[in-house]
C-alpha cells in the first residue's frame, strides 16, 4: 500500500521544484547546466553509497515530476554517452544509440529512487573499473549488472546504518553478573 504524502514531505518537495526551477527553468536548461561533467565535479567527494544516498540531492523520479517524463531518461543517457567515449575501445565495441536509449531505459525502470548523486557514483566508478572493465566493448548489460551491484551496496550500508550496535559481549556479561550479585540467592 503506498504512503500517503505528509504535508512537510510535500513542502519540501515545493521548495526543492521551486529552487530548481529558479536556476533551470526548463528540462534544456536543465540538461545544459546539469550535464555529466558537471556533476561528476559536483559529487566528486563522494565516495560511499551511504554518502550517495544521504547526500539528500535531486531522485530521478522528480526529474519526470518537476520537468518532463522523459528528462531523467535524457540524463541517464548523456552519462552512457560520457562512458561510451571514455571507455577505450574501437568504435564497434561501442554502444550503439539505440542501446543507450534502451539502457537508459531499463535503468531508469529499476532505479527511478536514485538520486543524482548515486547515478553519478555509479558511472564514476564504471569509469575506474570499480565493477570490472569492458573487454573491448561497452556493455549495457555490463552497466546493469553494476548498478544492481550498487544496489546491494546500498541496501547494506542503509540497513547497517539503521541497525544498532549490539552491546558488546564483555559488557553484556559485566551486566549480567552485576544482575547476579544483587538478585537474593535462593
């Protein structure tokens, strides 16, 4: 069952359309001004999924709500295209434009949720070999497969986040015998 909106939930996401709207009026603007060099130097410090993810930055999925539905697919297809050239490979290794469209595609159906600052880590860390190299070609399988690889990373470093620290065992025993000592002995 989908979460109704809280009120302060949908104020911040008025204030975040309208500050954006305020420095990219339009998707053009937006893609212009927003583009893969630029962001690469934006999130450049992060380093982590759990920095990624709590970086509190622009979801794809508002992208689609704030501009036009097909801006997120433009955005993740001009980071295909940015490591499709840097990828040293022949031409014909390379990804064609309709395998970046359908790519880009079937990245944003899976991970519409991410942020701007993850789809940037991700592609960075393509870039670096962080989830293997591309052996003579650019592969969008090859770039799923890492963004669902991210995907766990991310998923486990939120979980390892929200779980707390169990107490340790020299303390947990400390308290025990301490419990001990005071109880009346039968």
């Amino acid at each position: 069952m989908p979460r109704k909106a809280s009120s302060a939930g949908l104020q911040t996401c008025d204030k975040r359309e309208v500050s954006l709207k305020k420095a990219c009026p339009d998707a053009q603007s937006f893609l212009a001004k927003c583009n893969p060099d630029f962001l690469s130097l934006r999130y450049m410090g992060v380093k982590t999924a759990m920095q990624a993810y709590q970086s509190n930055v622009l979801k794809l999925s508002e992208l689609a709500k704030f501009y036009k539905q097909d801006l997120p697919l433009l955005t993740i297809e001009a980071m295909i295209i940015v490591l499709n050239d840097f990828v040293n490979v022949r031409e014909e290794g390379k990804m064609s434009d309709r395998q970046i469209q359908e790519t880009a595609r079937l990245l944003y159906s899976d991970f519409y949720f991410y942020n701007l600052a993850e789809l940037t880590l991700v592609f960075n860390r393509l870039k670096t070999g962080h989830y293997g190299s591309f052996f003579g070609r650019v592969d969008g399988v090859e770039i799923l497969r890492a963004f669902r690889e991210y995907r766990k990373e991310r998923g486990d470093a939120v979980l390892k986040a929200e779980t707390p620290d169990p107490m340790p065992l020299m303390d947990r025993a400390k308290g025990i015998l301490k419990l001990l000592d005071t109880n009346p002995k039968e």
